[in-house]
C-alpha cells in the first residue's frame, strides 16, 4: 500500500504540479478570471446586479442619517450613474497604502468603511466588494465625489486606473457620482432594463422611510421618483392594491431588541395565498430565515391565544395552523443586524440565531395589542383563520380519498407521465406540455433517458382566486404535483408541506405554444408555482421553452427563427425571398418530433428562460395584478406595455 502511494506522489512530482504551477491573481484580476463568483452570472441578472452593489454604497450613507437623496440614471450611451448626496468617499491619502483612500476602495476587495462600525454600524452590499467588483466589471467607470468643499474624480479602464485623482476645483454639497459601463468582454448584454432597475429601487425607497430615489433612462426620457413617508405601511398597500383588504389600515410597529431594530407591516386579505416578504438591512432574503422563522411562530402563537382568551373557537380542542392563520395575509417584515450571517454566498438566507428570538418577542408583544386595542378587525381576522382551517380539513379528506382512489400511497406515478429512465436529479427535466398533440411529439422526440413529459390538457386553475381546497380538486394540478413529487401526498405545496429532497427532476421546463392561449396557461402555472410551490423557483429549478415562431428554408438548409427579425436576417442569409420557404408555428403540436427534439427540447441547442426570485414582492404584485379580481390595474397594465408587443396571434 506504501508502495502505491509513493508511487502516485512520484508521478505527480512528475506532471510538474509544484510551487510555480500555483497562479497567484493580483488586484481585481481574480473577479474578471471568475465573475460569476462575485455577481451570480453573466447574464442580463448579473449585469444588474452591477447597478444594486454602487446602489447598495449609497443606501448604507441612507441608512446613517447621511442621505437623503438618490438619483440612478440610465445614459444615451447605456451607461449608468449613481449619484447621492451622502458624505463622499474619502479622499485623503490612506495611511497604509500611500494611495487616495478613493482609489483603495475602487480598486482593492474588502476595502471600505463596512468593516469599521463607527462609520456604518449596519450595511447591505456585498461587505466591501461590491464597488471595486462592479469597476473591475466595466469597459471603463469614472467617479466624482464632492466633499469638504472640493470635487475629485479618477477614470478606470476594467479596474485599473487610467490616470492618478484629480481635484477638478472649488465646489458646493457634497456626495458620490458613479459612473460605469459594463465590459461587453464579460457579459452576454450590456443594455440595462429600466422596468427591472425601476422595481428594485421602488422597493429601497419603500424600505427606507423618507428618501427620495430619482429613477430615469434618457434613451426615451422615462423617469420616475419613489419617496414613502410611509415605509412599510405604504409598501403593504402597494402589494395589495390589487386585493380587496380585510381591515382598513395596514398594522405597523417597530421596536429594537439587542441592538436589532425589526420593523413589520401586515394586512389580511380576503384572497387565499399568503404573501411574506423579509429583508435584512435591506437584502431580500428570498429563502427567509431566523426573521421569518420568529414571525411565523409569534403570529401563529398571538392569534391562538387571543381567539382563546375571547372564546371564538367552539371546541376547546380546536387551534389554528402557521398555514391557517397566514391564509390572504400579507406583510413586510425589515430587520438591521450588524453582523449577519447569511446561508450561502446569494445571501438569502438569515441564519443569526439571536434573531429569531428578538422577532418573535416583538411581534407578540406588539401584534396582540393591535388585536385588543381593535377587536373588530381582530374578529374578521380569526374567522378568516377559522374558515381557512376548515378548508383545511376538507382539502385533507379530498387528499385521502384520491391516495384511495389512486393508490398514491404506493408511489404510483401518474399514467399520463412519461417518465425518463435516468434517476439521476441533476440530470433529469420534465417537461410540462400544451395539450395531447404537442405531448406526443415531445415523447417521440425527446431523449427518454433524461426527458420526461407531462401533457396537461386545457388550462388549470388559477390559483389566485381559489382555496387549497378547490385546487385539490383540479385534476391537471394533482397530476403535476404528483410528478414532481415535493409535496407530501398531493399538500398544499406551503414551505412546511414542501421537501425539496424529493423533487424528481433538476429542471422542469414549461413548454407552451407561442400564442395568447399559450401565454395565459403559462401564466396559470407560473402563478401556482409561485404560490404553492415557491422554492422551486428560488432553487431555479423552473425553466421556460423558447420554441420558434418561424421555419425558414431553402433547398435542403433549415434554419429557424424566435422573432420577425430573426427570419429576415435569415432570409437576407439565404440571398433574398425567391425559393425561400417560410412555415409559422402556430403551436407546438404543428412540428415533427425531430423538429421540436432540434429546435427546443436539444440541451446542445435549444434556447430556454430561466424563471429566477430576484424580487418576490415585484413577482407577488404582478401575479396578483394579472390575475386577481381587480380590473382596472391589469388594464392599466396592459396599455403601459402594448407598446413592447410585436405581433398579437389572436
């Protein structure tokens, strides 16, 4: 055995893996070698997420008392500037690098003011890389700082200083301009998304009581400004305008516990999902945590104990669930920590400890004299609670019946399900298909290895305006939680119903045909994953299809295309229109299984969306815009952006 392992180690001394095969990366080289590691991606999220970390500097000056204004911009060349009116960055020479502190902090990871807790005592960003990464990031970023009556600026070309600080002159105010290009070399797009940059500023300001955030894209004069004296209270409203309240005014309290102030917005509605939405020092924690943990039980606990101490249940046996009590609820919950501990680098987990502890007394102490001192929303409230426990019992019977009926109990799969041999997580997709027509040639075109599919048959509920229990009954959405397995038996799919470990596929993939029919039933799933089966999405194991509109042929080349102007570049390619073939998909089931293998089921080359959290309270109020009961908001919706529709297939 010591001869073996000697053995290896000659041979590896051998391969010539020793001291100079480490590669030792300097400056920012390390961020423009892995970018993904430091931004998530590379793609259009990613290059967003450019603007939130210079975004992020500025609302951690917010968040001191030391501004109050910030204005984000887009440029006519697609560049884009962020400008507050905080302290500015400082520009004196640092002690230890001999340099400007300005061309430390936009040059060096981990260099910044987030670490001394006299200067920030809580910060959202990603803990001192963020501005230094979004400069290493970008073509070229110039920054301008106003301070102790002088203005300063330095230029840099993909981090690396092109020029020394420069003291422009004399100058009133004070704070920091930046400005920046994303490098075309490292990401896929370099054109930023107003509407996308618009809802994350939205939310900041709503999360940072009185200021004042300037949106505006000058390549067609859109601008916007957001500033909620409100807070929370404002924000609750906003993701419930679309539903009719329970209760008049939104609760709202705040308090601070062991040096962590909490703040919680909530209001019940008469819809039936619930709605919770956490940040930590301004950071959406997507996946929840400790905070949500600590509301979660206080608020289960609070409504228990009034509904018993008012003797509003009729037995004295009978108690509300977490999923009972935060039925049509929704709420905003907000809480600084100075040193949070996030699960995983996405930082969107909370995992202090201590917080849990905090919240749930808060939330106790503040949530019951809501109750006592307005007994009349607190009535509607319980009974809504009441009512949902109800639904409750009845969705578990209808549960047991169908395991009867079906035999779920052993496992069985549903027989409309063609599953793919592969066991393997990682590896396996499912694809859920419009129709019987496009099932079949998905089946006969997929590779049955790795592919399964489920063919749904007409539309499924929505989700929006139904109970657990009337969803329960919809066959189509039985069927497809029964395929991918998460839930227990046929539950609700809520977070404590919901086991990621079992999910039997690591994609699953929504096939629809690219039509107004096919677009609404897109939307009728997305909106009960989001709902009921949410961490499928915050896992990012939901994907899009991305069919082709148009086939374009000519003698026996095939090309085909996503858009109009995808077919006439590819008719230009073909040398004009004469012999050139043109067919349009109507629908999925109108191509030829190797067709539909070839232009979208193919992982070598298919196009696909994949469907991410980035913004859950954005996503909630949309779905409950589109397909809740209120009319005149989804109007409204549908003529603000018309104007992005290039062809309508009625």
């Amino acid at each position: 055995m010591t001869e073996a392992i000697l053995e290896a180690q000659d041979k590896t001394q051998k391969s010539g893996y020793k001291a100079s095969s480490i590669t030792v990366l300097k400056g920012l080289e390390a961020v423009r070698k892995r970018p993904a590691m430091y931004i998530g991606d590379v793609g259009a999220r990613g290059l967003h997420h450019l603007v939130y970390e210079v975004v992020d500097n500025s609302i951690d000056e917010a968040m001191t008392g030391n501004c109050n204004r910030i204005e984000m911009t887009i440029n006519k060349d697609g560049s884009v500037s962020v400008k507050d009116n905080g302290r500015g960055i400082p520009t004196d020479m640092h002690p230890v690098e001999k340099r400007p502190a300005l061309e430390v902090v936009m040059t060096v990871l981990h260099a910044g003011g987030k670490f001394d807790k006299d200067s920030y005592k809580v910060s959202g960003g990603l803990h001192g890389v963020g501005v230094s990464v979004v400069n290493a990031l970008s073509e070229w970023l110039t920054v301008e700082v106003v301070r102790d009556g002088e203005r300063f600026t330095q230029t840099y070309r993909r981090g690396i200083p092109a020029g020394p600080m420069e003291l422009l002159g004399k100058a009133r105010g004070r704070g920091t301009t930046v400005t920046f290009f994303p490098d075309p070399e490292i990401f896929k797009t370099t054109t930023f998304s107003y509407n996308t940059l618009v809802e994350r500023l939205r939310e900041l300001a709503y999360l940072n009581r009185g200021l004042t955030i300037i949106a505006e894209d000058r390549r067609d004069d859109s601008r916007e400004e957001f500033s909620f004296k409100g807070g929370l209270a404002e924000f609750v409203a906003y993701l419930d305008e679309n539903r009719t309240a329970l209760h008049n005014k939104v609760v709202y309290f705040e308090a601070e516990r062991e040096d962590i102030p909490v703040e919680v917005a909530l209001q019940y509605n008469d819809g039936y999902s619930e709605n919770i939405v956490t940040y930590v020092n301004n950071i959406n924690t997507v996946e929840g945590g400790t905070h949500l943990s600590g509301f979660k039980a206080a608020l289960t606990r609070t409504l228990n104990s009034y509904a018993e101490k008012n003797k509003m249940f009729k037995s004295d046996k009978f108690s509300l669930s977490g999923d009972d009590v935060r039925e049509g609820l929704t709420a905003v919950i907000s809480i600084k920590v100075g040193e949070p501990q996030f699960e995983g680098q996405t930082k969107t987990k909370l995992g202090n400890g201590e917080v849990k502890g905090v919240v749930e007394q808060i939330v106790n102490e503040k949530l019951g004299d809501f109750l006592e001192e307005h007994p009349h929303d607190a009535k509607k409230i319980v009974e809504k609670s009441v009512h949902a426990a109800r639904a409750r019992e009845a969705a578990r019977k209808a549960r047991d019946l169908t395991r009867r009926k079906s035999a779920l109990e052993s496992g069985s799969l549903p027989g409309k399900l063609a599953d793919c041999t592969s066991k393997d997580v990682g590896q396996s997709e499912l694809f859920i298909v419009e129709g019987d027509s496009a099932g079949g040639s998905a089946k006969q075109g997929r590779n049955r290895e790795f592919q399964a599919i489920l063919p749904l048959r007409g539309k499924v509920i929505n989700v929006e305006k139904a109970r657990v229990d009337k969803i329960l009954n919809n066959e189509e959405l039985r069927t497809l939680i029964t395929a991918v397995g998460a839930a227990t038996g046929l539950g609700n799919g809520s977070e404590e119903d919901f086991d990621m470990a079992k999910v039997r596929y690591g994609k699953i993939i929504l096939m629809t045909d690219a039509d107004v029919d096919g677009a609404h039933i897109r939307t009728l799933l997305l909106t009960f994953l989001f709902r009921y089966m949410k961490p499928l999405i915050s896992e990012e194991r939901i994907y899009i299809a991305m069919p082709p509109l148009f086939g374009v042929a000519k003698g026996k080349k095939k090309l085909y295309a996503m858009d109009e102007v995808e077919r006439d570049k590819i008719i230009q390619e073909f040398g004009g229109s004469q012999g050139v073939h043109i067919q349009r998909y109507k629908g999925l089931g109108e191509m030829n299984p190797d067709q539909l293998w070839e232009t979208t089921m193919d992982p070598e080359r298919r196009t696909m969306m994949k469907v991410t959290l980035e913004d859950a309270a954005a996503a909630d109020h949309t779905f409950s815009m589109l397909m809740g009961d209120a009319v005149e908001p989804r109007r409204e919706f549908i003529e603000k952006n018309a104007k992005y529709v290039t062809e309508l297939d009625v």
